[in-house]
C-alpha cells in the first residue's frame, strides 16, 4: 500500500531490484573469472544503487522502456512455448558457463532479435501516446471539448 502512494518511490525499488539482476548478469557473463566476494557485491550493489537513483528520476521512461521490454520479452516467450525453439535462460546460462556455447538453437537467437524488434516498436508506440498526452494536458479545457 506504501509504494501505491509513493509512485517514484516504487520505481526506485523497483529499479533497484533490476539493476541487483544486471549486476548478477554482468558478473555471469563478463566477471566470473575474477572469482571475488567482495567485487561480485561491489557490482551487484553498485548496479542496484544506479538503477534505483535513474528509475526515480527518470519515472516515465523508466515505465515506458520497463513495460516495453517486459511486454516484448511476454509475446516473443509464448510465441516459443506454442512454436518450439526457445531454450529456457537457465539452459543457456549452463552451457555457456560450461563452454558449450554452440549448444545454442538458432531459433534463440531468432527470438531475441524479435524481443529486440517488439522492444523497439513498444517503446516507439508507448512514447508517442506518452508525448500526446502530456501535449492534450497542457491544452485549454475548452480546446480539449473540439
């Protein structure tokens, strides 16, 4: 209830949380070698601390590109639940940790490349109605009656 009344407040949490995911992405994919407590949390943290500061002082982009992404990610995953093709994350993250990085389905890549186009387009729709929205707000109450 605490975070319905404080919007920004939310997005920061909220950022703080996907900015701790991207630091434990970012130690997977780039800094596993380095194999040190101390810079695994120094990212983790420092990514959730950016994250949070940038989601509350930037709220409507924050939402646009959030919703946009995890609106591109849903379509392009039930897509691969009916049509086949789409290796779970976890799947990848084992064979790429393991070296078998061609294990990989072409057809994964293929699903990325439309969460990307369907990130793209999402976002484009989400802020031209954004844009005209706030440009009907800044109208005289009257125009708006045309």
């Amino acid at each position: 209830m605490l975070l319905v009344k404080f919007n920004k407040f939310a997005a920061a949490v909220i950022g703080a949380w996907a900015g701790y995911i991207l630091g434990l992405f970012l130690n997977d994919l780039a800094l596993w070698p380095i194999g040190l407590a101390w810079v695994f949390w120094l990212v983790n943290i420092g990514c959730a601390i950016v994250c949070a500061v940038l989601a509350y002082n930037f709220f409507n982009p924050a939402v646009i590109l959030g919703t946009a992404f995890i609106g591109a990610y849903a379509l392009m995953r039930g897509i691969g639940m009916y049509a086949g093709g789409f290796q779970n994350e976890y799947t990848i993250a084992t064979e790429i940790g393991s070296g078998a990085a061609d294990n990989i389905l072409w057809t994964t890549y293929a699903y990325l490349v439309g969460i990307l186009i369907m990130f793209i387009v999402g976002s484009i729709v989400q802020f031209k109605m954004f844009n005209k929205m706030k440009e009907e707000n800044k109208m005289h109450p009257y125009d708006r009656l045309r």
